[in-house]
C-alpha cells in the first residue's frame, strides 16, 4: 500500500514505477505532483483512492489487466491528460474519476464496465463515446459539460438513465444488439 497523501505535492517527482505486488494507493498519495506525466498501474492494483492521482499532469496512464475497479476523483481534474487505456478487467469508474479532464479527447471503455458514477467524465473534452453493451447503471451528468461531445452510442436498455448522464444537445444513438 501507498498510504495517504504520501508523494502529495512533490513537485519534483518525475518517474514511478509501481511493483506487481501493490494493492492500494490511498487518498491523496500523488495528488499535485506536476513533474509526474506518465504511469502504468499494475494490474495487482484493487484500489486507488479519491484523488490518488488528481490534480496531477499526467498525459499518460496505462492500466493493467487484473484492475476491476477505478475509485471516486482516482484521476480528477488531470487537465493534461491525454491518453488512457482501460484493462478489459475493469468493472466499474466511480464518481468523478476523470472529472474536469478537457484534454481527454478519447476514451475505449471496455465491454466489461458495468457502472458508471456520476460526474465521472464531466468536463471531459471527449468527442465520441460508445458505452458497453453490458453496461448495467450509469451516473446523472456522468458525460456533463463535455462540450466537444457530438454523438454517443449506448445501450438501449439504459436509454432513460443516458438521458441524465447527457447534456441535451448532445445526440444519442443506440447501439446494435
């Protein structure tokens, strides 16, 4: 485990590299660390914490396969960030994890998400989005403010729940069975 605001503001961090063994990254542990652009979370990883890594510069996060879960703010308001893969693994983004993110302009989510929170990409400079087949609930506003938005794919069985995560003008198509 990285305990709690344990890096925080060090500004003069440059490279982490994580083992395959780590668990858990707690609240905070990165949060303001501007030095640091790109990491690779290994796939031994079951928790980060809220903003363990927001407010950060990260451009680059590379997720393993074997992380199911990405936890509230984990990545919030990394205005840098330009590039994320998403294991195949992952369940579930809680809320806010990639808020105020505009300069995420593309995100694959993996057939296997489940949920989405809310807010969770609110704010984000996304111009496409096509949510997973088996995706099961979805947050209000979790695609909110993102003004670059101009079509998103998504399950026909969560049309109501995708009117709440949308903004209005935003057009919402449904995905082939």
């Amino acid at each position: 485990s990285i305990g709690a605001s344990a890096f925080a503001n060090c500004k003069n961090l440059k490279k982490i590299i994580l083992p395959e063994s780590l668990k858990s990254i707690g609240e905070g542990a990165f949060e303001g660390c501007s030095s640091i652009t790109e990491i690779t979370l290994p796939g031994s990883l079951k928790s980060i914490e809220d903003i363990g890594f927001g407010y950060s510069n990260l451009t680059k996060v590379n997720m393993l396969e074997g992380i199911e879960s990405i936890e509230d703010g984990a990545f919030c308001v990394c205005i840098s960030l330009t590039e994320i893969t998403l294991p195949k693994s992952l369940k579930s983004i809680g809320n806010r994890a990639f808020y105020g993110c505009n300069s995420l302009m593309e995100i694959t989510l993996p057939e296997s998400v489940e949920s989405i929170g809310v807010r969770t990409f609110y704010g984000c400079g996304l111009t496409k989005v096509t949510l997973p087949k088996g995706l099961k609930s979805i947050g209000n506003e979790a695609f909110g403010a993102c003004t670059r938005l101009e079509k998103a794919y998504i399950p026909d069985k969560l049309i109501d729940a995708c009117r709440k995560a949308f903004d209005s003008y935003v057009p919402l198509f449904v995905r082939e069975k």
